[in-house]
C-alpha cells in the first residue's frame, strides 16, 4: 500500500478541493448565471418565455445544477473520502482524472446547447465524459470501508443515509442523461430535450441530489454551527421516503400527487432538522456573517413555498411561470441560500484552514441574493401567466440582482482561496480519522475554527 507524507498529501488534497470550488464558481457566474440573466431579460423584453431556444434554457439549468452544485459536492466528497488512511495518495490523483472529465463534460454540454456546433457528436460525449468522472468518484466511494474501530464505534447515522441516497440519486441522474442525449442526437432537428421530459427529468435534477445532499449535511452541521436540536432520525427517513415516492411519481407524469408528497416531505424535513424549532445552544457565527443563522433557516422557508408553489403549478400553471417560481424557489431560495450560507462556513477551513475573507460580503451576498428570489419569485407568476407589465419590468430587475449576489459569494471565497493560508494550518494536517464520507473527520478543520473563536 502506498503511503505518503501526510502533510504534502493533506495540501494535495486542499488545492484539489480549491480547484473544485473555483471550477464550480466558474460555472455558477458565467455559464450559469449570466446566461440565466440573458435569458430572463430577453424573454421579459418579448413578454413570453415560447421565443427563446429551449437549449439556451437548458444550457444555463445544467450549468447550474451540474457546472455548479454537483462539481461542489463531488469536490467535498473527495475531499472528506480522501481522508482515509492509505487509500489518501491514490484518492487525490483519482480526484484530479474525475475533475478534468466533469469539468470538460459539463463545459462541452453548454457549448453544444448554446452554440448546436457539432452537437450530435458533443452532447452525448459531453454525457459520456461526466459520467465517467463520477464513476471514477462512485468506484472510490464504494471501495471505502470504515476501519474496524469506526465501525464497531456507531452504527451508520442518519445523515450518512441521506448523503448516500444523494450520491445515488446523482447517479441516476446522469445515467438518465446520458440515454437523453443519445436519443436527442439520433432523433432530434435541435440539442433540446422535449418539454415533456425535461419537466420530469427537472424534478430528478432538482429535487433529487441537490436536496438530499443538503439535508444530509444540515443534519450534520446545523447543530454544530446554528446550535439546533440533534435531528430525528425516524422522521427524517421518513421525509426522504416521500420525497423519493414524490420523485418518482413526478416521472410518471402525475404531478398533482407527485407535487403533494413533495411538500409533505418538505415539512417533515423542516421538522426533523428542527429548523423552526428554538436552538439548542448559540448559533457559531464569529468568522462568518451574524445572519447565518436566520438564512440558514430563512432557507427552509424557501423550500417550503418551493412545494407549495410545485402544488399550485401542477393544477395552474399554463405558460411555465408557476412552475419556474417554483423551481427558482427551490434553486435560488433553498439551495443557494444553503450553499451561500454553509458553502461560506465551511469551505474555507477544508481549503487549507482559512478563514473567510469578509463577514460582511458574506452577509451582503446572502440578503441579495433573498432580495433577488423574492422579486423573481413575486413577479414570474403575474408576468407569465397574466401578462402584467409591471411584473415584466421587476423581472429583469430580480435577475441583476442576483446577479450582483452571485458575483458577491464569488468574489468573496475567490479571494478566501487566493490569500495565503495561516501558516499554523500548512504545518498541522486535520485529523485524519475516518467515518463513511469521511464527514467525521472533515468536520475536525471546522470545528477547530468555530471553537478558537
Ligand atoms: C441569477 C439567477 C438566475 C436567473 C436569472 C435564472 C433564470 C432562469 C430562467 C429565465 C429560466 C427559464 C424558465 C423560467 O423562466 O423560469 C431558468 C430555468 C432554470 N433555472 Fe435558473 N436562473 C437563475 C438561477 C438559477 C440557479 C441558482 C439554479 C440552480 C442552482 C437554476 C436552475 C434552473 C433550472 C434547473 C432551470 C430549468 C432549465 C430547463 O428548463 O431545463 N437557476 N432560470
């Protein structure tokens, strides 16, 4: 087995995540966000969203859920895997293989959505290349075996089976978009999935690895950093049965149902993390912004209009404004908060001990980017489905600012990324005692700094 310098192999493994996260907010601002902009804008200037190209729709969705969140989660989950005893040098340069194919996979798809060169040929390579590099990921992840003190120590919890199931549901995902593409590029004039499917697949890519992941790692994190409750474990299962059960049925075209068991299990999430209940002990907010807590909770609510929106759309909606306040609320609303709010917590201190580079932009990106979905989400609705002029002037309005809240996170942990490390944390690798997920130990760096605080 080889074996290597712990502290060399503990900066590999910092500047792979910093590469990661730096590649994600590449994807997050440009062809994610600006292009949501562009899009927002042009379909506000022509009133109606049936004009612009649906690849240009889906170029910056994938740009988003793929470019963006997956390249974080998978980047995190090489990153706490990698911890593990001897498998440690061989799981860093694996990392590097999967980040070169995810990032060129999910670059080739936007190119071959936005500008239809070549895309018989690239769309489904595009697929091919993102799927290999999380296979890559999957093999490394299911070759992990807790050490046998671990594993007599706890049997797995909660948020571990949430994380799992996300990692699962990201598989499918990717599958399913790999057999997409092939169809569309035998069979379609146009790089565009069917509107029928794509509103399927929609809930797969959204409510499937994105909220599971977020769940999982709430579980974990919130009671450490916002002080609340431990969380119910039964019950938390039982949210992502029905969320599961929702997913599912949501593929076979019954929304009506489908969106109701969403919002159940959207409700029983939020009452299993105890998010609206009052914290256990003080949130852990000195190196990150005071309103980390609210947000973090401000999120669930989010999620939770998200649902209710999904509920009403399945029986309203006729020009797609229903469902993309919806969709928004659960993009924007509940997951970007999430990140923006545990992304700016946690992630300095995995890269290598840092701390963040501004409380305050922080916060700013964080109120920005609530202010930009609540204008988004209040006026999709009167603006596509009743025509009203006032909601198609906000809209554009919405879209720049989250615009400027998007390059505000950015800008804050590029620049976190790019300062030198305190010199105590190249010296003084974290802990590498494992756990599934290796979340264990990965917490070690984080609570290290909440607690010298
Ligand atoms: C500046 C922020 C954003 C703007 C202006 C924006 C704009 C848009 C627009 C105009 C659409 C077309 C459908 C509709 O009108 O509702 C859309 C669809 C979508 N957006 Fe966004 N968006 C933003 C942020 C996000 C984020 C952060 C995510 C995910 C994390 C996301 C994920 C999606 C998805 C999945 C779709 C559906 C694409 C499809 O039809 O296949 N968006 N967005």
């Amino acid at each position: 087995m080889r074996t290597a310098d712990p502290i060399q192999t503990e900066i590999g493994l910092q500047k792979m995540l910093a590469v990661y996260v730096a590649t994600g907010l590449v994807f997050l601002l440009l062809p994610g966000t600006f292009l949501g902009v562009w899009n927002l804008v042009s379909i506000s200037s022509q009133h109606s969203l049936t004009h612009l190209s649906p690849a240009w729709l889906q170029a910056h969705g994938h740009a988003q859920i793929f470019g963006w969140l997956g390249t974080f989660i998978i980047g995190i989950g090489f990153y706490s895997l990698s911890k593990m005893g001897g498998l440690m040098p061989f799981a860093v340069s694996r990392a590097w293989t999967s980040w070169a194919l995810w990032t060129a996979g999910v670059a080739l798809r936007w190119i071959a959505d936005v500008t239809e060169r070549d895309w018989r040929f690239l769309l489904p390579l595009s697929a091919t290349l993102q799927l290999a590099a999380f296979a890559i990921f999957f093999w490394i992840v299911s070759r992990h075996k807790p050490s046998a003190s671990s594993a007599k120590r706890k049997p797995m919890e909660t948020w571990m089976k949430l994380v799992i199931a996300s990692t699962l549901a990201l598989l499918v995902a990717l599958v399913l978009n790999q057999l997409e593409t092939i169809v569309l590029a035998l069979t379609a004039a146009h790089p565009e999935i069917p509107h029928w499917l794509d509103q399927r697949y929609l809930f797969l890519a959204g409510w499937g690895f994105p909220v599971l992941a977020v769940w999982g790692f709430n579980a974990r994190w919130l009671p450490v950093f916002a002080g609340l409750n431990e969380p119910h474990g039964r019950n938390l299962m039982i949210a992502m049965g029905t969320l599961l059960a929702g997913i599912a049925l949501a593929a076979t075209g019954l929304y009506g149902t489908a969106t109701l068991l969403l919002f159940c299990a959207s409700a029983l999430a939020a009452d299993a993390l105890n998010v609206f209940r009052r914290s256990a002990k003080p949130a852990k907010t000195r190196g990150v912004s005071p309103l980390f807590p609210f947000f973090t909770r401000a999120a669930y609510v989010w999620l939770l209009i998200a649902a209710a929106l999904g509920v009403y759309a399945a029986r309203a909606d006729f020009n797609g404004g229903i469902w993309g306040a919806s969709r928004h609320a659960l993009t924007v609303g509940f997951l970007a908060t999430m990140v923006f709010a545990i992304g700016q917590r946690v992630l300095p201190a995995f890269c290598g001990m840092r701390l963040l580079f501004s409380t305050r932009l922080m916060g700013l990106s964080l109120i920005a980017l609530n202010a930009g979905c609540a204008l988004r989400v209040a006026s999709e609705i009167p603006g596509y489905e009743a025509n009203l002029r006032f909601a198609w002037t906000l809209l554009p309005v919405s879209a720049v600012t989250e615009l400027i809240a998007v390059t505000l996170f950015s800008l804050n942990l590029a620049i976190t990324l790019l300062l030198p490390p305190p010199v105590a944390a190249i010296r003084r690798p974290a802990s590498s005692s494992v756990s599934y997920f290796g979340i264990d130990s990965v917490d070690k760096p984080v609570q290290r700094i909440a607690s010298s605080k």
